[in-house]
C-alpha cells in the first residue's frame, strides 16, 4: 500500500463524502469505481473515516428516514425502498424505521398526504377518483388496509 494512493483515494472519499452523506458501502463502490483505486487501500480509508466519524450507516438511515418523513409523507415500504437504495445494512434499515414510526404516527402521515392530494384535487367524486386516490397512497408506501379505511372515510365525508 503506498502513502500516494492512500492519499489520493482519501481525497477522492472526502469529495464525495462533500456532496451528500453516503453509507460505506455506497462509499465503497464509488471508490471502487476508478481503474487506480486497490480494494485493500479502500477498505483502510473507509475503516479511517469511520474512526473520524464520518462514516456512520446508523446516524445516517435515521437522519435519512426522518428528514424524509418531515418533507413527505411516506408509508413504512416507501420508505425501507429509499433506505435500502442507499445500500445500507438490513438491521440499520429497520433500526430507523422503528425509531422515525415511533417520532411520527404512520395514520398522521396518511393524513397529511390525503389532505395535499384534496387540496390539489378536491374530494374523489366518483370510484374512479377513489381510485386515483387509493393508488396514489399506495404509491406513497402506506399499508393497503389503512389506504382501504382512509379511502373509504374520505369517500363517505364526500357524501
């Protein structure tokens, strides 16, 4: 392992670690990604940031899971697919879905993403429309069964 390809491939982590947290195994592939990089100096460079502290896949899912919830409102499936996109750990993944369940209530979630979907569309008027609706909240990750309850409470308001 030589100190010139160390260094260069610390700098090339730092400046991808610059434009947005990753995971080390997202790190890794990109770091892998180049023709000059050596898996043996990747895996001592992804070990040294994780000593600094810039690498943590457990902070980062429950960063990531609850900055999502906050802008969006997603069901519990949209989301694992959006962590596990970032190719972090199984356990992590279900580590933060707990933690961000348990800080925001997946029915007041459901809540918030009908009353957008209302305010954009208005009321569903015909099956059709409850239709649209349904497969928007599927869509958005949340539980067919509370998608079902929900549709049909809107539905029945629109009466």
């Amino acid at each position: 392992m030589t100190t010139e390809s160390y260094e260069k491939t610390m700098q090339r982590a730092f400046r991808l670690l610059s434009y947005k947290p990753r995971s080390k195994a997202e790190l890794r592939g990109r770091l892998l990604e180049k023709a000059w990089a050596e898996k043996e100096i990747v895996d001592a460079v992804i070990a040294r940031l994780e000593e600094l502290g810039y690498l943590d896949d457990e902070q980062l899912a429950q960063a990531l899971a609850s900055s999502r919830l906050e802008r969006r409102p997603l069901g519990r499936s949209r989301l694992r697919q959006d962590l596990e996109r970032r190719k972090l750990p199984a356990e992590t993944v279900e580590n933060a879905l707990e933690q961000a369940f348990t800080e925001q209530n997946e029915e007041e979630l459901i809540e918030r993403a009908i009353a957008k979907r209302l305010r954009i569309k208005g009321p569903p008027t015909t099956r059709e429309e409850s239709k649209k609706l349904f497969d928007y909240l599927v869509r958005r990750g949340f539980n067919i069964d509370l998608v079902i309850r929900k549709v049909r409470e809107v539905g029945k308001e629109t009466e």
